[in-house]
C-alpha cells in the first residue's frame, strides 16, 4: 500500500529529516527507547498479552518496535515516510511492513495493541485526527489496547519560544549535517522552521530549508475524539522517556463498538 492522501503523510515523504537527510535521524533523536517500551510491556503483560500482535504506527526507523520484539512481542511496521520505513524494516526482518498514510489505514489485519509515538501531532484538521483515530479502533481487536505518545496543548506553548536550537552529526568520518530547529506558537499551533547544511569535508554539499506545523492536545480533546472513535477506559497520564515535560501518555481500550473509519477529507 503506498496511497498518500493526507496532509501529514505528504509532509512525512518531503520533510529532510525523514527523506535525504533520513540517515541523520537515529543521530539526532536520542530518547532513550527504554521507558516507552517498558511502559507498554509491563501494560501488556498486565493484560495478559505478554506476546503481543502489535503494530507501530509511524515506526520511524524502528527503535521502539525492535526493542519491543526483543522483549517478545510480534510487531508490524506502519509509516508514510520510505527513507524510515527502510531502516525500520532493516531493524526488524520478522516485522510485517506497511508504507501506509495512518489517516487512511486498511491493512484487514486486527492487532492486540496499536502503539503510536510523537505521531498524532503531525495531524492538524479536524477530520484528520478523527480519521487515524477510527482507523486505529478498526485496527484493533475489540478490547485491544492503544499507546499514545501526543505534544500536550500549554507545555508545548511554553516551550515554542523561538529559540533556535542547533545539532551537529557526523554521519560518515567526511560528511557532517547542522541542522537548526525554530519553533514559535501561533493559533493554536507550533510552526516549525527547520535549517538543514550538510558539509562534505569543507565543502557546502546541501543546503536547504523546510517549514511545517504541528497541532498539540488537550487532554479534553483527547477523551472526546477517542470516545467518538470507540474506544473507554481512556487514561492520560505524563510522557514517559522524554526529555521535556511537553508530552502525554495516552493508553487506550478498543470498545466492541467502535465507529466506522472515514477517509480525509470525508
Ligand atoms: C516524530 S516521528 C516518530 C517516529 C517514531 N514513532 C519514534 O518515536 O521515533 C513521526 C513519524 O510519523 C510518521 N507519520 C506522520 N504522519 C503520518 C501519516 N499520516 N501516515 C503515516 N506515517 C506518518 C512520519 O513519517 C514519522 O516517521
């Protein structure tokens, strides 16, 4: 499946960051995958699914899904991003891989838990973050758990100062990648300006810039979109394994009755 028709699956195949320079990625975000992962098996076991079916929405390259597998568990590979998406499957030969727009997911298959991380933000409409919802509960078996990792609403506001914030990567002992992230709040979103130079030795090989948004949650919007996607027993608690408190931890029941997905734009 390679049909792109949401706004966030089109930025997922340009963004530098997850297209030419996605080799950079694993370089720049750190996050220990530990607390994430733990998280979810030590709620999976108390489930009484200590070998899960579980799918990773917006894998990424994979970290989460491999250590998860490590821990046991039997985890597909879902992202709109190819560049990621490879590097994920590398990491997880056994995995099942999808490259898939989440807003408009129809694998037919139904997992024991969806886990979706630093995902659901990308999704700035209405219809949109109603969509992925409902194709998540479509995606789960009835009483099956989803795993939420959001940018919450007043921290993410605080933080999107306008500082710019810079890291250098080596990515081979010739080739070297600033990249340069701005983030200011406007309307109830973040907007991104991000700065990418990559060096060959001395020599400027690429430059270029990207700008694009970002919508947080609440946690009431949380509740009344998952609720109307069908799903109960929805818990919000702090982000687990971040280096800043500007996110939250969602976990998720799929109910026997949940709403029928719609495509973007529907
Ligand atoms: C910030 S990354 C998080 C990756 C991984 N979950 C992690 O925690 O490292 C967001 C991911 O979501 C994917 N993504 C965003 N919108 C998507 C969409 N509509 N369909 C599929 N993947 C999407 C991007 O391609 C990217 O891999």
């Amino acid at each position: 499946m390679s049909v792109v028709t949401s706004h966030s699956a089109a930025v997922s195949r340009t963004r530098p960051f997850y297209a030419r320079h996605a080799q950079a990625y694993d370089l720049l975000i750190t996050d220990p995958v530990e607390p994430w992962v733990e998280t979810l098996h030590e709620r999976l076991v108390r489930a009484g699914r200590p070998a899960a079916l579980v799918l990773d929405a917006g894998c990424g390259t994979g970290r989460h899904a491999a250590a998860l597998t490590t821990l046991g568990h039997h985890v597909d590979l879902a992202d709109a991003a190819e560049d990621l998406l490879r590097q994920a499957a590398a990491r997880c030969p056994r995995a099942r891989t999808f490259h898939a727009d989440l807003c408009a997911l129809d694998l037919g298959l139904q997992y024991q838990a969806v886990t979706c991380r630093g995902v659901l933000n990308d999704m700035l409409t209405d219809t949109d973050r109603d969509a992925v919802l409902r194709c998540f509960a479509a995606s789960l078996r009835t009483g099956g758990l989803l795993f939420l990792d959001v940018r919450e609403e007043h921290g993410s506001r605080d933080r999107a100062d306008a500082t710019p914030r810079h890291q250098s990567v080596q990515l081979d002992p010739d080739t070297h990648l600033d990249f340069t992230s701005t983030v200011t709040w406007n309307a109830g979103l973040l907007h991104v300006h991000e700065q990418y130079t990559l060096r060959c030795g001395q020599q400027l090989a690429h430059e270029s810039t990207y700008d694009f948004a970002m919508r947080p949650w609440t946690q009431d919007e949380l509740v009344q979109r998952l609720t109307a996607a069908g799903f109960h027993d929805i818990e919000t608690r702090p982000g687990v394994g971040r280096k800043t408190p500007d996110r939250l931890l969602v976990i998720a029941t799929r109910s026997q009755h949940a709403a029928e997905p719609t495509q973007p734009g529907q």
